[in-house]
C-alpha cells in the first residue's frame, strides 16, 4: 500500500510588534488572542513600549530592536510610515535575528514592500500588510478591538510574502486584498476617501444642521438612520443603483433652492457642496436616469456658484 502523507500545519507565528501605538496594541493584542505567541514589542519610548506590552501581554518590551528574541518568526512593524525605512535597516543589521526564517510586514497604507528592502537583502521573506480600518489616537486600544476583527488587510509583495500575509489575515479572522505596488497611492487615496472624507462629510453635515437652527437631536443621531440605508442599499446593490434624491430625478429647481440656501447660510460650504453634487450627476448619467439634456441644466445651475467661488479667490 502507498505511505500517507501525513498533514503537516504551519508553526503558529512568533510575532515581534515594532510600534506601540494604537495600531501595534490593538492588532497585537488580537494576534495573541488568536494564539500567536507575542516575543517583543518595541517602540519610541520606554513607557510607550510598556504601556503596549502591558496591554497585548508581553513581558519583553524596549526601544530598539536589539531585545528581539532569536525565535521570533515575524516582525510586524506598525510605526508611522516615515519611521519604517530606518526600522528595515535596523533589523537587517541585527546580529541577534535569523534572517532566513523571519518574515517582516509593515502597516503602512502608502508604501509598498519595497520600503523593506534592507530586510530583504539581509534574507528576511517581506510584505506588506495596512490594515484597512481607522485607529484614531484618540481611542484607547481596548475600543478597537471588536472594530479591528475580520478586516481586509492591504497587500504586496514575494509570492513568499504573498503567502504569509495569507495565513496572517487569517489568523486575524480577515481578507487578503492584492495591490499591485504601483497602485499603492490610489489605493490609499481611496482609504482617505472611505474614511476621512467620510469624517469631514459628517462636519458638514453638523455645520448645515446648525445653520438650519436645529439643535435637538444631534445630527448624526437624525442623520443615522438614513446614512445606514445607504450605506446598506450601496453595499446590497451598487452606488449607481441606490442613487436617489433631486440629482437622480433631473430637479433642477430643488438644486437651485439648496444652493441660495447654503450662500444665505454657509456660503463658506458651497464650493464642497458644488463638487460632490457635480460628482452625482456623473453618477446619476451612469445609472441612465438623467438624459444628457437634464444632465447639462444640472451642471448649468451648478456652474454659477463655482464660478462665483472662482472670481472671490482671484481677487
């Protein structure tokens, strides 16, 4: 009879977070409660790294890379991006690491696995690994945790590296999204869009509330509701199909009221409010509910308040 093979299963990671902010506790913290083992978190500053360590569970913390333990198979640098090239020479010069069975990511949005080479030259397998999700500093670890839980994780690099961002993710309870390195800026590009234009709509959604003399309830507790939905619709169907409102049905009038009402109001809103709603009718012609001709009185009406912007700012 043919020998069976028997199944073999990959060694569970023994990771090293280099960063002790908001993104290295938080995704630390998760990779432990996931089983992997936690050798060392390093960070800027003493009570930083302390403070990471304390919270993630582990007892090896420092300020360089040096306290890296020998069996750690993978360095998960979270530091801001501008830190990341300097910790990738760090750690390729290290005497103390096994450079040939270590794995190094970083959780840069913008940059790709290139930012690694110093480790690559060294042995080390690199990638990339962003996780796409908002860590505001301003938040404490501990309320992160359910939102960091099953994210998609932004990635590129060896086809090794490929393959252990795979199992990282997994262990995470998350996906694997490949970006091609030369689309790394527009795909982080569109991660501000998702996140922090998101944030500055909602300013300004607060601000016109305001205008408008409503003070109760608070205008993301009015507006929740139906952002929900949309967000929901967008996500069951596509954006173009879940459009409504004046743009989608061609209310040419309706548009004019809102832009006399915001230059009365907050006229300092008008040149956003111009762009997304050109932005919509783009939108609206691709779902096929404006016909060219409404789509052009659209754009009429909403050149005029552009243009008026225009003039004030070349003054």
């Amino acid at each position: 009879m043919p020998e069976r093979r028997r199944r073999t299963t990959a060694p569970p990671f023994r990771v090293a977070i280099v960063g002790g902010g908001v993104v290295g506790s938080t995704l630390g913290r998760l990779l432990a409660d996931a089983g992997a083992e936690i050798t060392a978190v390093v960070s800027r500053t003493a009570a930083s790294a302390r403070r990471a360590g304390k919270f993630i569970g582990c007892r090896t913390v420092g300020t360089s890379v040096a306290v890296i333990p020998q069996r750690t198979t993978l360095i998960y640098i979270t530091a801001p991006h501008a830190a990341i090239p300097g910790v990738a020479e760090e750690i390729g010069e290290a005497d103390g690491l096994v450079h040939r069975t270590l794995a190094v990511c970083h959780a840069s949005g913008v940059l790709t696995a290139a930012a690694l080479a110093p480790a690559a030259r060294a042995g080390a397998t690199v990638f990339s690994f962003h996780p796409l999700q908002t860590f505001p500093r301003s938040f404490r670890p501990a309320a992160l945790l359910d939102l960091a839980r099953g994210i998609p994780f932004g990635v590129d690099g060896s086809a090794g590296g490929i393959r252990h961002a795979r199992r990282l993710a997994s262990l995470l309870g998350g996906t694997v999204i490949l970006v091609p390195p030369e689309a790394r800026p527009l795909y982080h590009a569109a991660c501000v869009v998702a996140s922090n234009h998101l944030t500055t709509l909602l300013s300004v959604l607060e601000q016109m509330y305001r205008a408008a003399g409503i003070r109760r309830p608070s205008a993301t507790e009015a507006f929740g509701p139906i952002m929900r939905a949309t967000m929901l619709n967008a996500a069951r169907t596509s954006p173009a199909a879940s459009l409504s409102g004046p743009i989608a049905r061609g209310g040419v009038s309706t548009v004019s009221a809102h832009l006399d009402a915001l230059g009365r109001a907050v006229p300092e809103l008008l040149p956003y409010f111009v762009a997304v709603s050109r932005e919509t009718v783009r939108l609206a012609r691709r779902r096929g509910s404006l016909t060219p001709e409404q789509a052009g009185a659209l754009l009429d009406v909403l050149a005029a308040p552009a243009a008026a912007a225009q003039s004030t700012e070349d003054q």
